[in-house]
C-alpha cells in the first residue's frame, strides 16, 4: 500500500524514480563482486566486535524482542522475517536486528568507508538490508542490488555537500548515510515510486550524528541507528505512512538544514549511469581497526620502521604532517582508553612504532596504557597543511638519536580503492575477525563461500555464525 504524492522534478522524486527501477536493472559483474566483498568485511569485523561493551550493552536492550534459537539452529516461534543477532543465538524483528548488528558492525572502527562521503558505508547498508533480507528471501543478486542502488545515492550526495556537512560537524556516516540505506531498504523490499518518496522523507525525520561522538560508544549507535531508521522507514511507507515531497530539497528540508542548499539536479541526473559510483569511486577497505585518518600515517611509519631497522629508542621526536582536513575525526591527543586510542594519530604512531604492526589486539585498554606507548606518544607531533583538501596524504617525519632524518609520505593506503585488499588478503582479515570474536568455524572456508554466492540466499550463510 502507498499514497499518491506529488511527483514533481524534485531530489526525492529523482531518487523515488530511480530507485522504484532499479530492483530490475541487470547487475555488472564488478559491482556484485564488490557487494560480496562488503558483506563479508562487514559481517567478518561485527563478529571481532562481539566482546566489546557497546554490543554488549545493545544485546541486553533488544533482549526482550528476542527469539532463541534451538537446539538445531531454527528459531522457537520465530515469525518470518525476523533476522538473525549475528553470532550469537537470538533472532529479532527487522528493525531491532538492524540496530544490535550496526553497532558490532561499526564498534571497531573496522569497517569499510567512501572517501568522498567522509563516512563508512557498508555499517549501516549491510545491518539493514541483511536484517530486511530474510523477510523477502533475497539472494545474493538481489541484495547486491539493494546494496549498489544505495551506494549510488550515497555517493551522489557525497559529491554534491559531504565535505562541508561534515566539517560543520556531521557524521555523515548517520546523517547522511540514513538517505541511501533507506534507499537500499526500498529496493529489497520492491517499493514503488510513491512509497520510496515517503520513505525518504521519513529517513530525513530521523537523520542524526555528531562527530562529537567520536571516541565513544556513541558513535557506533549513531551508525546502528542509521541502519535501523532506513528499515523503519522503508517499513512504515511500505504500509502507507507518508512524508513531505520535498523533505530533501524544499525550505525547510534535509538540504536546507544538513548542507548548504546545495543544487542536487546535475548529481542526481546521473543516478544509475556507467560507470556505476562503486566502481568509479570504489570501496576503502581497512587494513587496521582504526579511524581511516590513521591509516596512510601508520602505512608511513610501518615503512620507516622496516626500512631503516628502528627501534623505539633509536627515534627521538615524530612529526606528522597532514593535508588540509586530514586531523578532523582526531578528536583525541592522548587518549584514556582503547576506544579513544582509534582517534589519536599521537597513539597510532607510538603503537606503529613500537609494535611494527597495528591489528586488532593493538585498541585494548591495556595495549594503550603500556608504560612505553605512554612514553612515546608525547614525542609526537601534527600539523595540518594548508591548500587544497585533494588529493589527501599524511608524510611521517622521524628525527633519530644522532640528528637525521627519514621521511615518508603516503597518498593512498593500503587497502584503499586505489591499491585495494585482494580476495585473498580480505579472506584472511575475515579469519582474524572470527578468531577474534571467538568463534569455531573455520572462518577462511565460510568467507570463500560467500564470494562464490550469487542466485543462492543470503539468509543461510548469514545464519552460520
């Protein structure tokens, strides 16, 4: 059921548009073998994060919406659609599933991102559209396609106002993030034209996040809460609950209060062109669970350290110099516990350092309160260049005990859309992310199982674990 709305010219007409035809469209090949590859990372660093504090916590909240599982893996009473809590024994309603999941999903801080948008984008698509997927049976292709369609608006958006949106303090994973979930959402579920317009209008309603979360546990329930909005939206416009036509680009709307007012007509003409936006911008996937502004710094001080043979105590001061927006998600110096530690370059240079390698182990709270990493991290200093935000680049500077210098620089991480994980290499991190989690599967031949799926469902792989 859906009401009749005004189809005018306006940006969510143009998303409802594509997005109603989209669930037809015949997929390319690399997009659906990126779709895989996201599933699996997603899935793989929300099972690493099953001990911390914050899934935890989001567990014993949705607890009284909970489904056993019984002794032989089906759910007692279990109503169709309901979704499994990902390696644990519950099943839940869709939109509660979408939450728990969202935030182990994000809570590490390893999970993928889309430079432009300055935001993770398979924490709140995957949570979602896997929470949504049991209730219409959907197979890998079909969630594939969900998934690309989001990414599109997402990125689309991205082009058009993410970077001052989130240098106003935004997290664009949520805030903007909720737009191209909802319309991921739309397309499993086969929404209309009409429908999707109101489920975009309801996703402005519930657009949230703060950067000043960052650090926080607040910061994975603002991306869990992302993914459980879109599938409350695309739900309740399934059923007939309407929004404004212009709740994105009218006065008072999504454009007017989380951008600039920004023109969105020549980036959303373009919705659904080839190349497709997951292949020309592409997916960053991460190579330490850490915030991505980490990453090219500790890629340059690995490459130090092997290079010229260092040790601690042969390196007298760090600097790190930046380009322009490069220190703005590291809100924190000298951080208090692990979770801080993911946005400190000050401590993902000392760990670099003095570890010669940065995983999963290195963000405990015991890890960050070594006596030698808190030596270390106050001989490290940041500045951030000046000039344009583009390309981006970090360059480690090392001053050693007898007065040279090494340098490095580096442009694109490893991992980056730009020198990308391989098959291989993302199949050993999804091993390292089920060992972690303490989980007794042989996680290389349950990741290799999903690269091959494609008409096959989602549901059982999903349901391993």
């Amino acid at each position: 059921m859906s009401h009749a709305i005004d189809t005018a010219d306006n940006a969510g007409a143009k998303i409802a548009r594509y997005a109603a035809s989209y669930a037809e469209q015949r997929l390319p090949a690399d997009a659906l073998h990126a779709a895989r590859r996201a599933l699996l990372d997603t899935h793989a660093c929300a099972i690493a994060g099953l001990r911390e504090d914050a899934v935890r916590i989001a567990t014993r909240y949705v607890e009284p919406l909970a489904v056993m599982v019984s002794a032989t893996g089906t759910a007692k009473g279990a109503a169709k659609g309901m979704a499994k809590l990902w390696g644990q024994d519950r099943y839940l309603p869709a939109e509660a599933a979408a939450f728990c999941n969202g935030v182990a999903a994000h809570v590490l801080d390893y999970d993928d991102v889309m430079t432009p948008m300055r935001a993770h984008v398979s924490a709140t698509l995957v949570p979602a559209l896997a929470a949504l997927a049991p209730s219409v049976d959907a197979d890998m292709t079909r969630f594939a396609i969900a998934y690309v369609a989001g990414f599109e608006v997402m990125a689309k958006f991205a082009r058009a106002m993410a970077l001052p949106h989130y240098t106003k303090g935004w997290h664009s994973t949520s805030a903007l993030g909720v737009l191209g979930t909802t319309v991921a959402c739309g397309v499993l579920l086969g929404l209309d034209t009409s429908a999707q317009q109101h489920a975009l209008g309801l996703a402005v309603a519930q657009a949230s996040g703060t950067r000043q979360n960052f650090g926080a546990m607040a910061k994975s329930f603002q991306s869990a809460h992302c993914a459980a909005a879109a599938v409350r939206a695309a739900v309740l416009a399934s059923l007939g609950m309407t929004a404004a036509d212009d709740a994105i680009d009218g006065k008072y709307g999504y454009m007017s209060l989380y951008a600039a007012g920004e023109d969105l007509t020549s980036v959303l003409d373009t919705l659904g062109r080839e190349p497709l936006e997951i292949t020309a911008i592409g997916i960053d996937v991460k190579k330490y669970p850490c915030c991505y502004a980490l990453h090219r710094g500790i890629d340059a001080m690995l490459a130090l350290r092997a290079e010229h043979g260092l040790t601690p105590d042969q390196v007298d001061r760090v600097h790190v110099l930046t380009s322009t927006g490069g220190l703005q998600a590291l809100i924190t110096a000298l951080p208090e516990d692990g979770l801080q530690a993911k946005f400190s370059m000050e401590y993902g240079m000392a760990c670099a350092l003095l570890d010669g390698s940065v995983g999963l182990a290195s963000f405990t709270d015991d890890a960050m309160r070594r006596p030698a990493i808190q030596a270390l991290m106050p001989r490290v200093s940041i500045t951030e260049a000046s000039g344009s935000i583009l390309p981006r680049w970090s360059e480690i500077t090392l001053t050693l005990r007898d007065g040279t210098e090494v340098r490095r620089r580096v442009v694109i991480a490893r991992g980056d859309a730009g020198d990308p994980l391989s098959d291989a290499e993302l199949v050993d991190k999804a091993r390292g992310c089920y060992a972690y989690g303490g989980i007794a599967i042989d996680g290389t031949r349950h990741a290799q199982a999903l690269l091959g799926l494609t008409n096959e469902p989602i549901e059982p792989w999903l349901n391993a674990i």
